[in-house]
C-alpha cells in the first residue's frame, strides 16, 4: 500500500519524457526575438539584392502558414502559435538554396509540413525539429539544387584549407577586408607573432553561399549575443557544442586525412555549413533539449561529437541539419535517464517524508 501511495504522488508530479509544456506567452517571446533578428538577414538580403532567395524564404513561409491553416480547419485546433509558425517557414527558406524552384518550395513546405503537424509533430514542444525534416527531404527531392562538397582530401591535409579557397576565389573578398585586415595585422597581431590572411573578415560577413543562412556569420553571432545575454542558462547547449565540435576539428581532421595533427581549419568550420545559424536558431528548439543543467552540457558536447563526424571540417550543404535531426534523438535518451533519476530521486525523498509523518504520528 505504501508503494503505491508513493507511485501515485510521483506519477501525478513527474515531468513526462512526452514534450515539454511551455507556457505559450515564453514562445511567443523567443519566436518574436527570433523573426526580429531574422529580419535583420532578410533585409541584408534584399540590400544585396538577392531577390531569388526572399522568393523561397517567402514561399516557404506561405507554405509552412497554409499547412497551419488547414490543420486547424481539420482538427479544429490551433497546433502551433502563429509566430511559431511564420519562424519554421523562415528557417526553412533560409536553409533552402535561392536557386530552388518557388513552386517545389511552396509544395514541400505545405505538403510535408502539413503531414508533420498533423501526424508527428502535434505540439510545437515535440521532440523533433519540424524544419530539420523539412529541409533534409528537400534535399533528398531536389539534391541537385545543392551547393557542391567542395573539399578534397589533399585541402583537408593542408593546416589553413579556407585560405587556399580564399585565394581561389572560392569565397569573395571585399574591398574592406584588405583595409581593415592590414590595420589589425599592424596594430596587434604583429605582436603577438601571428598575421591574419586577407579574406577571413569577408567570411564572417558575407560568404555568398546560395543557402541564406549560411551567409552572414557576423549577424547571426551578434544575434546570439541578443538571444542569450539576459539568460546565460540557455547558451550553454550552442556554446558547448561549439567548443566541442571546434576542438575536434582543430586536433582531428587533417590527421584523420593524413595530415598533422593539431592543424585543423576551426575557421571554416565555423563559418561553413551554417554552423552558427544552426547553433543560434535550430539547435535547442521547443521542447528538443534535456531539462537539466548536466543533462544540457551532455547533449552539447554530444552535438559537437555528431557534428564533427557528419559535417567534418565544414563546407557541406546539408550536414548541420542532419546533425540536429540526429541530435533530437539522443535527447530523446538523454531525457529518458533524467526521468529515472528523478523518478529515483523522488521515490527516496517521499519515502523519508513518509517515514518522518510515521515516527511524528508515533510520538
């Protein structure tokens, strides 16, 4: 009788391995926080005047929008806010190449997202990343709309591979990157024994990848520092996996191609394969974390490890979004062993409270 008094308070007080609750005013917060400094990319893209990409951002958008409301109309109910809703069709525009056909790009965010909310992803707090999905059977559909792996295994050998590329007109340099890289090279890093190579300051601004969210690394660091300064709690899973995935690209790539080790390229792997976007935006959506702080470190450094094996050292159109897909299910395990702790954790702290209840009623 007294185990099941106790499972019965436990059971009526856990926090389910089903998705999390949210209070909806904290959503509404984040996505509104979260379209904001979007918008910010959405206007350097028009000021660019990469039109073909607000034509797929903004299909996908309508698509993603549509699903919602033919959802509701079937089931009777809303299953996402509608900031919410306008975010996933954002991040899936900015994912998609800006050479995507408008017409695929409307069709598959309707179709597969409509199928996702109405079959999988009921709640915005489930398990999985809806625009992970998305983008990952977009690829599959229209692969050839991909920007191509650049990277061999002799440039994976080499200590500075984005250098090379640089230099190759891989990546395009601007007319301030020569100015402003001079004055640091002369003013400090000449100091410290180091130069810094022409073209790095373009990368971090513009990188010219025909996928959105892989272009401005600069805007998507400062919305970072926007997002997560008020609540340091919540950049411990992006700057874990940072420090992680980095670490391993520096100490392992070129020596697992052959190279030396302790020479890998952390630069390109950072601002390559939208490596921060994915971090910033994508990595702890609603309800795909752990709750817990240890839970939370676990998982970042988890990410980085995935990361690093499926995106390498950067440069692949695809290999990030993978990474968060993965992720979402060993966090699934990840929340399932926090559970039992809990759940082992409350067992004892009841039993004694049960037992101090006993020897008081003695008395």
């Amino acid at each position: 009788m007294k185990n099941k008094s106790i499972d019965y308070k436990i059971k009526n007080s856990l926090i389910s391995v089903k998705p999390y609750i949210y209070t909806e005013p904290s959503i509404s917060v984040i996505s509104l926080r979260m379209l904001i400094l979007l918008f910010v990319q959405i206007l350097v893209l028009i000021f660019t005047k990469s039109f073909d990409a607000i034509k797929v951002i903004g299909f996908s958008t309508a698509g993603t929008l549509l699903a919602s409301v033919f959802c509701q109309l079937i089931t009777k109910r809303q299953p996402y806010h509608f900031l919410t809703v306008v975010l996933q069709g954002v991040l899936f525009g900015m994912l998609l190449p800006e050479t995507f056909p408008i017409v695929s790009v409307l069709s598959i965010s309707f179709f597969i997202y409509f199928a996702l909310i109405l079959f999988v992803a009921k709640n915005v707090n489930t398990w999985v990343n809806v625009v992970s999905i998305c983008v990952i059977l977009a690829w599959i559909i229209g692969r050839d709309f991909f920007p191509e792996f650049i990277l061999t295994k002799d440039l994976l050998q080499l200590k500075n591979p984005s250098a090379l590329l640089i230099k190759e007109g891989a990546f395009p340099i601007y007319n301030f990157d020569v100015t402003i890289t001079e004055v640091l090279n002369n003013s400090l890093f000449n100091n410290l024994k180091v130069t810094l190579p022409t073209g790095y300051l373009s990368l971090l601004w513009d990188s010219h990848s025909i996928i959105p969210a892989f272009r401005f690394n600069f805007l998507t660091i400062v919305s970072s520092i926007i997002l997560y300064s008020d609540d340091s709690y919540s950049g411990i899973i992006p700057s874990t996996f940072l420090i992680v995935y980095s670490l391993l690209v520096r100490c392992f790539v070129p020596f697992m191609a052959g190279g030396m080790f302790n020479q890998g390229d952390v630069i390109l792997a950072l601002l390559t394969s939208g490596t921060l976007f994915c971090a910033v935006f994508l990595i702890q959506w609603f309800g795909t974390t752990p709750f817990s702080l240890i839970g939370k470190i676990v998982y970042g450094i988890l990410c980085g490890i995935v990361a690093f094996f499926i995106v390498g050292c950067g440069n692949s159109p695809i290999g990030m979004v993978y990474t968060i897909l993965i992720c979402n299910v060993l966090n699934m395990m990840i929340r399932i062993i926090e559970e039992k702790i809990k759940l082992k954790s409350m067992k004892k702290n009841l039993a004694k409270i049960q037992e101090e209840n006993k020897l008081d009623e003695d008395k």
